[in-house]
C-alpha cells in the first residue's frame, strides 16, 4: 500500500528476523527476493544481517520477546540488568515473584546505584515485555525440590524468600561486599610477564570488622613447585589452581560460617556470578544483592581495592629492594623472577590484613552501600610506607594500575614478556626445612635485631614468635 509516493512502514518481530536469517544462510535466495517476500525494503534485510550475531543472542537466550518489533532500550538499563538478575534468581528458587514485589526491588536496586527512579506500573509493564517476563507461568529452569524439614521451625528474621529484602534490613557488619581482583604478582616497574597474573576475591563487611579470608586462583602449575611440603591448611589464603573463582563452594563456605555464627548477611554480588542462580548452592544465611556488571555500584568499594593494591606493591619493591641487596648486581627484573607464588600468597596476606578497618567504613558510606542514615562522616586516608628510591608518585601509581591498562589496551604499557621467555623461570624449588634449620635462623634473626638496634616492641614480637617456633620443634 503507498500513500504520496512512499511505502508504509513494515517492521519485522523477532522471529521473523531470524526467518529471514535462516532463508539467506540456507538458501541462494538474493537479499532483494527475501525482502519482497517479507514485504520489506532491501536495506531493512541488510540491516538484519548486519545486526545478526546480536538477533541470534537474542533469540538463543530465551528472555527476549519474540513478537516483538522494536526493541527499545529503557534509561535505567543498570536497574534492568540488576533486576532481571535479580529475577532469575528468585526464579531458580522457586519464590512466587509479584509485580509489588518487583517494583520494591527495582526502587531498592535504584537507591543502591544512586539513582533517582521512581518505578511505575507502566515502567513494570515495559520492563517484562523487554526481558519476556511473565509472572503467571514459570521460566527457565526448574525449581529445585524443597529439602526436607524435620521440625516446623519458624523462619529466621529477614529469611523469608517472599519479603523483599533491603541494605536496611541489616547492620553494617552483616552487609558484605566481595570482587575479583586480577594481579599481575611479580611485576615490576618496566617489566611485566603477562603470565603472572592471579585472581584475587576479597570480601568484607560494610562496617570493616570482618575480612573475610583471600581466595587466589590462578598459576601456571596445579602445584608450584614452591608448595613442596607446605600444608594447604598453613597457607595464609585459600589457593585453588584454576581459571576462575570457583563460586559454588566459596558460597557454600559463607554460608556454614555465617549458621555456626547463627548470622544471617547480606552479600553483595556482581550480575555474572549472579546470572549464574541455578549453579549456585541453597543457601540458608546469605541473602544475594545482585548488582550490575558494567561497575556503575562496585559491590566492594573501588578505593577499598585500590588500597590493598597499593598495600601489596610497596610490600613487593620492599622485598626486591632486599633481594637485590643480598646479591650486589641484581637487576629489578632478575629479583623479580624470584618471587614465587607463596611469596605473593604471603604478601597478599599481609597486604590485606593492613587494610584499615575505618577506611572500609567509610569507603562502603561514601559508596552509597551504608544501611542508616548516621553514615560515618569522615573519610579517613590511609598512612602508606615511603616510595623506593627513584620511583616518583606517578610513576607508583601507575605501577600498582598495571591490571586495568592490561584489561584497556590488551597489554600493559611497560615491557611485556610472553610466557614462552618465562620459561626457565618458574618458581624454584627449595628443600625443607629442618628442626635445626628453624633454630638456627632464629638464633641469626636475634642476633640480626641485636646488631641493628631493634626496638624493645620488636623483640616482644621476636619473643612470641621464638616461644611458638621451639614448642613446633619440640612437641
């Protein structure tokens, strides 16, 4: 039909697109010949191939409205994700989601992101036509089955699934927030081996009085040769070989701490461990806040990370700056091929437990993440060690960013060395240690102290730790 000359408007839905897809991939038919059979114009079938990995995402991921002709994208597409995450979880427990429930959910995501966002009924009904949300019929996968109850206890405060759930809800120390870290562990300035990264996943509370225990992942090896006759129950964090953080148990962990403290929390968490619901374990005292991807709210306070970055660089140029003392003429670069993985294990150890714990307070208030309104009032600034010598504060600044100018460029601005050229320099093995052994070195370490002029608090730390190393050896 043409009215004054032009052709009216015909848009295609989603299933029709992929129709089209299908009869230019399966047969010879010319882009021309499918648009008049859709009775569409030629650059419309063009603009359908050109769009056409996004149109097969859409279709294969199942929450996309098939009907639908256009697709518009709402304003707030961080509360979108956040809530249809949000959904999908719920979904994989079988909660029975209402539309007042969805709208409180949306307002609570927008209050967490800082943005201010009325949901509205008409809002609701935009937002299931988009993600293909229905909520009188169950989607995606199925429920899991209940497990058995032996006794008809009442549920715990705040764990009802059909009660919406807020940052109010909880006291500062039971809001936790967690985020994985990549590091590049034995870079150093102007040089850095792109293989040397670890994955790093802190936690804390908002009111900075709990750090949860590192999990690292990552290496080379399953087991570093520097692992050799170190007990998994000795190392100062939870280490896993391994591309990714294994979520499932590091959740399931969380949560039998949180029942045998008789605590339930709140944990913040990023929209892709969180998309992934049905493979997370049923939990019975973590309540997940899913936040959006794209870093707009951080769920562990951006200079929280930073800080313990920071923290962990000058604990490494400290011990470089000391393994090129023992041997005169050791390049940065040589001391650096030195450190093992333990070493990097034991210094982020170190590095985060001297996170301060009012830092992390104030970080999670100025963040937005803080449950009342007496939200702490002063930001505190964290006392860090001198620079090296001949390192200026740009040029540290830059050194502890390395990561993110990795993760930007697809390498890092200083010299990069390919796994290929590291191969002569895995971490090396050392022999074990005798009783003797250990005397002998803290006979030196006494004798070190007393030479340079230890302080008397030094020797009380000394003290301790002599009195702990002779009952080992002798017990």
């Amino acid at each position: 039909m043409e009215l004054g000359g032009k052709k009216k408007l015909h848009a295609l839905s989603l299933a029709e697109k992929i129709q089209v897809l299908e009869l230019l991939d399966e047969s010879k038919m010319s882009q021309s010949e499918v648009a008049r059979r859709f009775q569409v114009s030629q650059p419309q079938i063009s603009r359908i191939c050109k769009n056409k990995e996004k149109l097969l995402a859409d279709w294969c991921s199942g929450t996309a409205n098939r009907e639908r002709k256009r697709k518009r994208e709402s304003k707030y597409s961080g509360i979108d994700e956040a809530l249809l995450c949000w959904y999908h979880i719920a979904r994989a427990k079988a909660w029975d989601i209402t539309g007042p429930m969805l709208l409180h959910k949306a307002k609570e995501l927008a209050d967490l992101m800082g943005q201010h966002f009325v949901p509205s009924i008409g809002w609701l009904v935009r937002w299931k036509r988009r993600n293909n949300v229905g909520l009188g019929a169950r989607h995606g996968l199925p429920p899991p089955p209940l497990p058995p109850r032996t006794s008809p206890e009442p549920p715990p405060l705040g764990s009802d699934p059909h009660t919406p759930i807020t940052l109010k809800d909880f006291s500062p120390d039971d809001i936790f927030g967690c985020t994985e870290v990549p590091l590049l562990y034995r870079a150093v300035p102007g040089r850095v081996v792109s293989s040397d990264q670890l994955q790093v996943l802190l936690c804390a509370n908002s009111g900075g009085t709990e750090k949860r225990r590192l999990m690292v992942v990552g290496g080379r090896q399953p087991s570093p040769r520097c692992f050799f006759g170190v007990s998994s129950e000795a190392l100062p964090v939870l280490y896993r070989p391994g591309p990714g953080i294994p979520w499932a148990d590091w959740l399931a962990q969380l949560d039998q701490d949180m029942g045998q403290q008789g605590r339930h929390v709140a944990l913040l968490l990023t929209a892709h461990p969180a998309r992934q619901g049905a493979d997370l374990p049923e939990l019975q005292h973590v309540r997940l806040l899913p936040l959006p991807a794209d870093g707009t709210m951080p769920c562990l306070p951006t200079p929280v990370v930073r800080d313990f970055k920071t923290r962990y660089r000058h604990r490494l140029l400290s011990k470089l700056a000391a393994l090129r003392g023992e041997t005169e003429g050791t390049s940065l670069a040589d001391a650096g091929a030195g450190i093992t993985v333990l070493d990097a294990l034991h210094m982020m150890a170190a590095a985060w437990d001297r996170v301060p714990a009012s830092f992390i307070r104030s970080s999670f208030a100025l963040a937005g993440l803080w449950p009342s309104r007496t939200a702490p009032s002063t930001r505190e600034v964290p006392k860090m060690p001198p620079l090296p010598d001949g390192l200026r504060p740009e040029e540290f600044s830059r050194f502890v960013d390395l990561e993110g100018e990795e993760a930007d460029k697809g390498r890092c601005k200083e010299e990069v060395i390919s796994e290929g050229e590291e191969e002569n320099r895995d971490d090396g093995f050392v022999p074990l240690p005798t009783k003797a052994d250990a005397l002998r070195a803290l006979g030196t370490l006494r004798r070190w102290f007393e030479c340079n002029g230890a302080s008397p608090e030094l020797f009380g730390k000394f003290y301790d730790c002599e009195e702990e190393a002779e009952r080992m050896c002798y017990q």
